[in-house]
C-alpha cells in the first residue's frame, strides 16, 4: 500500500468517524426535543440543537420517519445500555430500577409520536415494536430480579406488566393538565417492601 492509499484510508474512516458522531449528535439533540416539544419539532430547532446545517440532518435522514425511528431505535439502546450501568453505579437495586424507569418514561414519551409517523408502514412498526420488547423487557427484569433479591420490592412483578403500566400512564404526557411522571413515581414507589 502506498503513502497516498493510507491517507486516503485514514482520511475516510474520519470522515466515517465524523459522520457516526454528527449522526449521534442529530439522535441525541432530535430525542431531546421529541421529548419536551413532540415529534413534530421543527427540523432546523434540531440543527441548532445539534449544531449542524439542516441540510445535515436531511443527508442522514431524508424523511421525518427515517428520523423518528432512528431516534426509536437509538433511545431503546441508550435504555438498554443504562440498566446494567446504572445497577452497577446506583447505591441500591431499588434505585437503579427507579433512575431506569424514569429514563424509560422519557422514550416512551417520543414513542408515542412514532405511530403516527409509521400509520402507513405497519410491517415496519410492528418490527420496531418486537425489537423494543427483545432489546427492553430483559433489562427491566434484571432489574426487578436485583431489587427483588435485595429484598427491596416485592418479588411478584413481571418486567413486560410494570412496562405495560408505566406505557399506559404515559399515554396522557401531552396534556399539561397530566402529570405522567409524577404517577409513575408513585407506581414505582408502590413496589417497593413496607
């Protein structure tokens, strides 16, 4: 290989680099606003969270559902990420359960605009959905499973069940009359031993 073939190597692998950073950076400041203004935000707030150009986002995303579900499938692995670190890091099972569920809210708040981003491709929806359930469900259950063996929460919950409910009191996040968090909150504290 030749001194001109490595820089051209190099200089496309950080050009590679710089565009799976640039893409994270559109998924965390696009997942940002779906949570506190919806799935609808305006594409150039996006940018300007982000710091890019719009022309940016639409190179990785040609279309606002190619953007919603990437930043679907990007928060279901930030949360599945988070659980084992935040087991490891939190001062007790009990608590890592409750950081996790609330950054589980946070997603579910962006799910809900993804149906009717996806009304009309419901193969691809119900995917996006079987990966969610495979990539989630067992995080929340080593949860439970930790703080159920600390002898912290009841033994009895079933991870898909206390997603379910934690699914079902978000339903509502978009009134400001509704405060889904805060009885999500009491759900989770209703788990725990007296």
């Amino acid at each position: 290989m030749t001194e001109i073939d490595e820089r051209a190597g190099k200089a496309g692998q950080s050009k590679r680099a710089d565009a799976r950073r640039n893409e994270q950076t559109l998924l965390d400041a696009a997942a940002a606003l779906f949570v506190t203004s919806g799935v609808e935000v305006p594409v150039r707030d996006i940018a300007l969270k982000a710091g890019v150009g719009v022309g940016t986002i639409y190179r990785h995303f040609p279309t606002r559902a190619d953007l919603i579900v990437a930043v679907y499938r990007h928060q279901v692995e930030a949360c599945a990420e988070a659980g084992p670190r935040l087991l490891a890091s939190s001062a007790s099972p009990y608590g890592a359960l409750a950081k996790w569920i609330d950054l589980f809210v946070d997603f579910l708040t962006t799910k809900h605009g993804l149906a009717a981003a996806m009304r009309a491709d419901k193969a691809g929806f119900d995917t996006l959905h079987a990966y969610f359930l495979d990539r989630l469900v067992p995080v929340c259950a080593g949860l439970l499973r930790a703080a159920a063996e600390a002898d912290e929460i009841r033994p009895d919950v079933e991870a898909l069940e206390l997603m379910r409910g934690v699914g079902n009191l978000c339903i509502g996040a978009g009134d400001p009359h509704y405060d889904a968090r805060r009885l999500v909150e009491w759900l989770v504290a209703g788990l725990r031993r007296s």
